[in-house]
C-alpha cells in the first residue's frame, strides 16, 4: 500500500519538544507523491471537512493511535545473531572473545544474507523506520547490508567499519591498511550513492571507524579528511566505558572528543555512541560541532561502568538521540530503548547503594520523563541525523507507525482509557511487536509487521 499522493486520518501522537506529548486528535496528514508530509488538518482548520472528504483518505478505526517512525542511533547489524546472548565479559573482552569471530563470518556473503535480511525485517516490523548501522570491516557485506535496506524501504546509514590497528584487532579481522581501510570505506559510500534504486537517497553511507583503540592514527587522520571531502554521516563510538576512555587518555593525553576534533571527525553530521565519560568541555566542543549522542541505556548497564549524564547534555543543548546498541543492548526494541532511558535515569538521580545516606547516594536532577524520551528516540534522532524525520509536519517525512491498541495477542490493556497522556504511557511501557499493525517509511508500507 502506497500514502504517497494521499492522506490519512486518525490520531497522531509526537513530542515535537523535551517533555511534552503533542496530541493531534482526528487530525487528517496529506502526503506528496515523494512522500513528504505537506499537510496537517486538525478539525478546527479551515479546509479540514472538504479535505477529509476526500476519497482516497485511509481512515485508521478507533483505537489505532500513529507515532512517528523510531530512529536508532546505534546499531551493530552483524550482531543480531548474538542479541541477548554473550554479556558475561567486559567490553574488551567481549570484542575479542565474541564479537570480532562473529562479524568476521561476514566474509561470506551466504552467511550475510540471511542475518542482515532477518534484522532489516525485524527491524521494521518493531518500528524501526531510520537505522543507523555499523557493518563490518568488508566493503562487500557492507554493501550487501545497504542492498537490502534499500530493497525492503528502510531508512538507513550504512558505514564500513574502519579496524585497522594490528595492536587491537586480530589478524582473522582487520583492514589491511590504513589505504584499504579509506579504499573500503570510498568504495562504500560509491555503491550507496549510485545505486540505481537508491535514487531518493533513503540510504546513505557513513563513515565509521569503529573506534579509536582500534584504529591507527594514519586510519583516523584520512577518514577525517574523507568526512570533509564527501560530507558524508560519520560514526563511531566514544569513551564508553573506563577502559576505552583510559586508553585514549593514555595514548593521547586527552579526550576521546578532543582526539575525534584533532582528526576531523567532530561535525554537524557525527554521531558519537555512548560518550558516558564526557566533560563540561567535551559537551562543550561536542555543541560547537553540532556532533550528537547516541544514548544507549540498555548497553551501557552491561558495558559502561557508569550511567550517561543525559540530563546535564541535555541542559547544554547537545543534541541526543537514543541506540538500541544490537547486541551490546540485549532488546533490538526502541521501545525498550526509551523504557531503559527513564529507568537508569531514575537510578543515577537517586543512587544505588543503600547503604548510603539519600542525600549523598545520587545525583539530584538526572531523570529523564517518558516523553522526553520519546522525543529523542524519534525528533531527537532526526535532529542528529540532521534529516527531517520524527515528527508530524509540514516538510517531514511520511515514516510512522500505526499502533493497535485493541490487538488481542498485543500486550496493551486500556480497559477503556481514552485520555491521550495515559494512552501514550500504556503505549510506550506496554507495546510490544503484535501492537505495530503498520510501519510506514516515505509513505510506502512496509512488510509485514506480525
Ligand atoms: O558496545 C559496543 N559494541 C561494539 O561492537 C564496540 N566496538 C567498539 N566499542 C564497542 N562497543
């Protein structure tokens, strides 16, 4: 089914800024033929009883309510195949232990295939409309991964994953050179950009050093200059834990933020995973750049050692959008995303260690509310990404998903509650796959959701 040159009409639920919920009751969204939001009608508008009178308006039945498609910030694709599994070690063991061997299975395109195919799917189906992907370190794969984001109608970045420092990586994983390593990621961004069936640029490429204990500065230095050159989406992942915090401390004898400065890496367009250990001043740089966060609740209780001060980045206006973090987060769900952000900010505001006095056991003024976590698992991702999505209005894109709240195998009970605010709760604490009834991306369905 096709919205594009069409309008639908329902209930439409967006958090157009921090902390509130936008309720736009019967409201009627007309949509172009490329699939931009050109209308929203609500019934007090003039013109709103001739425009709904419109005969190709698909009018959702009650209880249907539609949020704007879920962007995730932070994704490992060839991970999915250990999602919920292998959270026992520490992160740089974890890597070494687990994640390297598996995404060196990616060599083979026969074993790529089916798992990257599995995850977009899924993906979809859970309301992921926009993914922003790490590969691995084969350009091939990688563009095996872009192939199909573009085939099933997801909004992707897509990026080669740059390794190429032997003192980290293993032999069985690793770019060749700092050369191969910009060769590869050049190679990528050429298949995204030409790609015959990509011509509206649904999917774009990013340049993505994986992080920088696994690069060289040879690697990081031309990738930097590839950013300027190409202007292309950058990604890696920044002081995540005291371990990889540590080693930039001790290799640089500075930040992981002012080391991704020094080499090109910080602009408008990066995206930074995790960042859990930022200063005042990384924060700082980091909204001089205009970088962004990739806030990964779920992961980081596993691989951090600290929660992200997202309320302090929040106050300084840096711009942060939410990661599932696959599979370092054991739930491929942006739903759980935004459940874990309320909750672990809810442990950093009020401590963890009862032996402690209350007053000296937290950090007053951490919480975050569900609806701001909301806003930035969808608004918040689409001002990262500098892209217009995540929101219902005029120049946007048509990328939403249709909740039921009445699916019998769902597990939302309203037990007749219509107040939108307590709906939007029962819908972000309780949806779960049998509740999407569609996802829409540019205004075209896409497959099947349950
Ligand atoms: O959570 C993580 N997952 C990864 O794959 C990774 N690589 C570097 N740092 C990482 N952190």
């Amino acid at each position: 089914m096709i919205l594009r040159g069409r309008a639908i009409l329902g209930t439409f639920l967006h958090a157009p800024q921090q902390g509130t919920l936008e309720v736009l009751a019967d409201t009627l969204i007309e949509i172009d033929a490329t699939g931009t939001i050109t209308a929203v009608l609500q019934p007090t508008d003039a013109g709103y009883a001739e425009a709904t009178d419109r005969t190709d308006v698909l009018r959702l039945p009650r209880g249907r309510y539609v949020l704007p498609g879920f962007v995730d910030l932070h994704i490992h694709a060839p991970q999915y195949p250990q999602l919920g599994q292998a959270l026992d070690e520490p992160l740089e063991v974890w890597l070494q232990k687990y994640t390297f061997p598996l995404e060196a299975r990616y060599a083979d395109l026969d074993f790529a295939r089916p798992r990257y195919t599995a995850l977009v799917e899924d993906l979809l189906a859970n309301g992921t409309t926009t993914a922003l992907y790490f590969a691995t370190q084969h350009t091939e794969a990688t563009n095996l991964l872009a192939d199909i984001c573009i085939d099933k109608g997801q909004r992707a970045l897509v990026g080669k994953v740059v390794m190429d420092d032997p003192a980290a990586c293993p032999d069985f994983y690793r770019d060749a050179s700092p050369e191969a390593a910009v060769a590869g990621t050049r190679a990528v961004i050429d298949h995204i950009r030409t790609h015959p069936a990509n011509t509206d640029a649904r999917v774009l490429p990013v340049i993505t050093p994986r992080f920088i204990p696994s690069c060289t500065d040879e690697a990081l230095t031309a990738l930097g200059q590839l950013a300027a050159e190409c202007d292309c989406h950058v990604q890696t992942h920044c002081s995540e834990s005291d371990w990889a915090h540590g080693h930039v401390l001790n290799r640089y004898g500075h930040t992981d933020a002012q080391a991704l400065d020094s080499f090109g890496l910080l602009t408008r367009k990066s995206v930074l995973a995790h960042s859990n250990f930022l200063t005042d001043a990384d924060m700082d740089r980091l909204v001089v750049r205009q970088s962004a966060v990739a806030h990964c609740a779920l992961s980081n209780i596993y691989f951090a050692n600290a929660v992200f001060p997202l309320r302090r980045a929040l106050e300084k206006h840096l711009h942060v959008g939410l990661g599932t973090d696959i599979s370092g987060g054991p739930s491929a769900s942006m739903f759980e995303a935004c459940r874990t952000t309320v909750q672990v900010s809810r442990l950093l505001q009020d401590g963890v260690d009862p032996t402690l006095p209350a007053a000296n056991r937290g950090t007053p003024g951490s919480a975050i509310d569900l609806k701001t976590a909301f806003h930035l698992a969808t608004a918040g991702g689409g001002i990262a990404l500098d892209l217009p999505i995540g929101l219902f209005a005029p120049g946007y894109r048509f990328d939403a998903l249709v909740i039921d709240t009445t699916a019998a195998s769902g597990s939302i009970r309203l037990f007749g509650e219509t107040q939108p605010g307590a709906v939007f709760e029962k819908i972000l604490y309780g949806a779960s796959r049998a509740n999407i009834e569609q996802v829409w991306v540019d205004g075209r369905l896409t497959g099947q959701t349950h």
